[in-house]
C-alpha cells in the first residue's frame, strides 16, 4: 500500500512538472521538453509495481478508471457541442426565401377571401337581396383590382377594399329613435337576459353606460365567472356589430405591441388585429367597442401609454395615432400623413383580474378610465324575449349631450362634495383632482338620465376614484380617521346612503 502512494506522488510531480513546462513553451514548441517522458512515466510504473500489493492494484484500478471516466465525460462534451451547433445552423434558413413564402401564403388568402365573396354573393343573389345593400356585401372585384399584398399595410388595405361597396348608413326605426337612456339600458338588460342568458343588475348598467358618456376606456375588474367578457360582448350584439377582443401577453412593453410595427427589411408594416379593429371602425356610424382582455396581464402604463394620452386631449381632432413616420401615397384611405384618428364611436374596455399573476393597475389608468368592479353572479329574471336595436353613435351622443343639460349636478350635491373634498384633504391629505371633477360633471348627469340618483352616482365616484388611492396608505395607523370618515359621510349624505364606499371604508377598518 505504501509503496502504491509512494508512486503515485512521484507519478504526479513528474506529470505536473511537465505540464508547467508546457504552459511556459505554449504556441512556441510545447512539447519539445517532454516528448520522451511518456517513457519516463512507464519507467515510474516499473520502479513501484512490484510492491503494490493487493490493495496497491485496487486503488491502481480505481485510478485508471477515474481517468478513462474523465476521458470520455470530455469527449462526450465535445459531441454535445458539435451536435449543437449543427442543430443551431441548420435551423438557419435564408430570410428572402421566408419572406417570399409569406408573400405566397398572403396570395393564396386573399384568393380564398375573394372566392368566399364571390359565393355569399351568389347566395345573397339567391336570397333576393341586392348586393350593395345595408349590412351586405357588394359585388366582388377580381383580385388585379385589388392586389392588397402589394400594399405596405394589407390588412389595412383589405378593409378599405371591404367598405368600398359595403354600406354602413343605418336606418333608425322610429320605435328606436324615441328611447331615452333608461329605456335604451332596460331594452339592453332584457335582450341580454332574453336572448343570451346573461344577467345584469339595472345599477350596473346604468353605472356601465354613464362611463361610456364619460370616457372612451372603461375597466371592468371582479373574479372569473362574473360576466366581465360577456357585458361588452352581448352590448355589442346588441348594437348588431361585432366586437373585438384582442388577448393581452405579459410580454408587451410598448406600443408596438398593440399597432405593430414598420418591418424595413420586407417593406411591409406588421399590422396587428387591434389596429385592424380600430381602423375599421372609422368606416362605421354605429358603435363599437373593443375588448382588451386580462389588460394587467402587461403594465398598461406601457403599452397603451399613446391612448391614454391622446385621450386626455379636448379637441378630438388632435386624437391621431401616428402609425408611418414615412406617408406613402397608396396607404390606407383614412390614414392621412400616416397619422390615424382614432374615432369617437369607439371604446377600449379592459378586463382585469387582481391575483398573482397580474400587475397593478396605477393611479395613471385609474384617473383616466371610469371601473366597474364584479363580485357576485348575475341574478336570473324573468323578461320578454327583446330584439336588438339599430342605433348610431351620434344619437347614443345626442343622449349623453342631452342628460348634461338635463340632469346638471345640482347645487346641494355639489357643496356637500365640496365639504367631503376639504375633510378628505384635513384627515388624509388626499385631495379630488381636476380630472376626477371633470368626469363627475359629465358622469352623475349620465347616471341620472340612466334612472338613477346623484348621490348613487357620487357614492361611485368617490369608492372607485378616492378610495382606491386609500390602499397606499398606512391603513394600520388610520383606524380612528375611517370612523370619522364613515361618520362625516352619514352627517352629509344621511345613514341609508354611500352604501359602497361605507362597505370599502369598513374593510379598511377591519384592515387596521
């Protein structure tokens, strides 16, 4: 045994003498030294073998399969390498010949969409109905009329070629034309409830239409299941349109994302169906929504950042998404200097879950968007079986212009809010911005017209503006300022009201 580590020390002297050796002469002669010491080494073995002993040979065994094993764990690396990298370069693929495929893949769709207009035109023929006509398509024009893969935007272009004949102008029956706000709501609630079994408290809704003469981005937040999909989904049914719903990714961060973006190398614009959406819709007089579905899922901060801002604009004229920095004589009808309108017949209505897997919704959003928040299922009720309407945006405006001069917030509501402002701002050094009194203004006159009251109204404002803000603070160190709150609400608003906000405050107490 002796002898064997005895060997093994000499062994490894003489080895490690000659790999410094070698480091010292590197990329000159690194060998030249040692190039007869492998007899050197078999000269070592010699000397001490024949005293190994049994325990000698073990260990000698052991050591050379420790070697072999090392030997083969590096050559197996190596094979992992080059198996790799063929993997990584046949996986490159000549990009012109991807982008001439796609460009194939664009020919055979719209191919296919030309024939699937040219027989629902046969069939609408066979229907007696006349190509051309509202909410019909109108005669399909070869595909040399209206190449759209040689457009820089050919979804875009695809829509414009749409609207060439199809006629959007709608026909207001007279039964439609003399609904006020809270039958059009009442209408809305049986057709849903009747038709779509989908079940909507009247408060809802009426709170769900006053943001919609308020503001053009509306969140709805709740638990699955609630019905937060479905509302603009089944409205929108209602209106006889479609509704888009575009799903957010937790990957987007910029507003790329949702428009898309100018691709230099193919000289094409990756359109997305957003843009697609909003876009059609400039060629429409009725009203659309469009739905961004799980919108926290991303920071919407982010990636709707643009559209926040333009809608804090009060001239809608300036409300322009520049799509192209470099304008294009054949781009889209309606993209002017490659800057887009976004229209006043629409709305962007997000949906929100507050778990894990979601970011937080900022004050940012939150001042700017009007909320909905779902908590319970809808109630089934018994209703008459209710047809949809045909209404335009204009007198869906004409409606919330007229609860403004109807419904003014009135005086008395107006200075207690005033008082609840200055108690707000003395306990909790928060105070109502002026965006938040804008939209009361333009809000509690809607929710009235809705058939609602104004202290309902301002009881939402103040739960879904103000008291959200109310998570930001020390709620552990407040628990006598939230009973004097719910106490000052009581004294201006008397005991039986603000039942929301006194629920919100109560929790937070409990918090505390």
């Amino acid at each position: 045994m002796k002898e064997f580590f005895n060997y093994l020390r000499a062994l490894f002297e003489a080895l490690f003498s000659d790999i410094g050796q070698f480091l010292k002469t590197a990329f000159v002669s690194p060998w030249a030294d040692v190039r007869n010491n492998f007899l050197l080494y078999r000269d070592i073995f010699n000397v001490y073998v024949g005293d190994f002993g049994v325990g000698g040979w073990i260990l000698y065994i052991l050591f050379l399969l420790f070697w072999v094993a090392l030997l083969g764990a590096l050559v197996y690396l190596i094979y992992c390498f080059v198996v790799k990298y063929k993997a990584y370069h046949n996986r490159k693929v000549d990009k012109s010949k991807l982008i001439e495929q796609v460009q194939k893949l664009n020919d055979q769709l719209y191919t296919a969409i030309l024939e699937k207009n040219e027989i629902l035109n046969l069939k609408v023929g066979s229907l007696g109905i006349q190509p051309g006509a509202a909410g019909a398509p109108g005669q399909v024009k070869t595909k040399t009329d209206n190449d759209f893969s040689n457009s820089r935007f050919p979804k875009l272009a695809a829509v414009d070629y749409k609207y060439l004949t199809y006629k959007t102008h709608i026909e207001m029956p007279e039964i439609d034309s003399a609904l006020s706000l809270e039958q059009l709501i009442t209408k809305y609630r049986f057709f849903a409830a009747s038709q779509m079994k989908l079940y909507y408290d009247m408060k809802t809704l009426r709170t769900f239409f006053a943001a919609m003469g308020t503001t053009k981005l509306i969140i709805l937040e709740g638990i699955s299941g609630t019905g937060k999909t479905s509302l603009p989904y089944s409205l929108v049914k209602f209106f006889q349109n479609d509704v888009k719903i575009c799903s957010v990714q937790p990957s987007w961060r910029d507003r790329s994302e949702l428009i898309g973006y100018y691709n230099e190398f193919a000289k094409k614009f990756n359109e997305t169906e957003f843009l697609k959406a909003v876009y059609e819709t400039t060629y429409r007089e009725d009203n659309c929504l469009i739905v961004l579905d799980e919108m926290n899922l991303a920071r919407i901060e982010y990636y709707f950042a643009e559209f926040l801002s333009i809608m804090e604009m009060p001239n809608v004229a300036e409300w322009t998404i520049e799509i192209s920095n470099k304008p294009d004589p054949g781009d889209p009808k309606h993209l002017m200097e490659g800057k887009l309108l976004i229209p006043q017949n629409l709305w962007f209505i997000g949906t929100a879950n507050n778990d894990d897997s979601t970011f937080t919704i900022t004050d940012k959003v939150y001042d700017r968007a009007m909320t909905l928040t779902f908590s319970t299922k809808g109630v089934a009720f018994d209703c008459p079986f209710t047809e949809p309407v045909s209404i335009t945006f204009d007198f869906l405006n004409k409606l919330f212009m007229e609860a403004q001069t109807n419904y003014p917030m009135s005086e008395v509501t107006l200075e207690k809010f005033k008082k609840l402002d200055l108690f707000i701002f003395n306990k909790f050094s928060l105070a109502f911005g002026n965006r938040i009194q804008k939209q009361m203004k333009i809000f509690i006159p809607n929710y009235v017209a809705a058939g609602g009251t104004e202290v309902e109204a301002l009881d939402y404002i103040f739960a879904s503006k103000i008291l959200k803000k109310f998570v930001a603070l020390n709620l552990a160190f407040l628990h006598d300022e939230l009973n004097q709150l719910i106490g000052e609400i009581e004294k201006l608003f008397g005991k039986g009201n603000f039942a929301q906000s006194k629920k919100i405050i109560e929790d937070f107490i409990k918090m505390s």
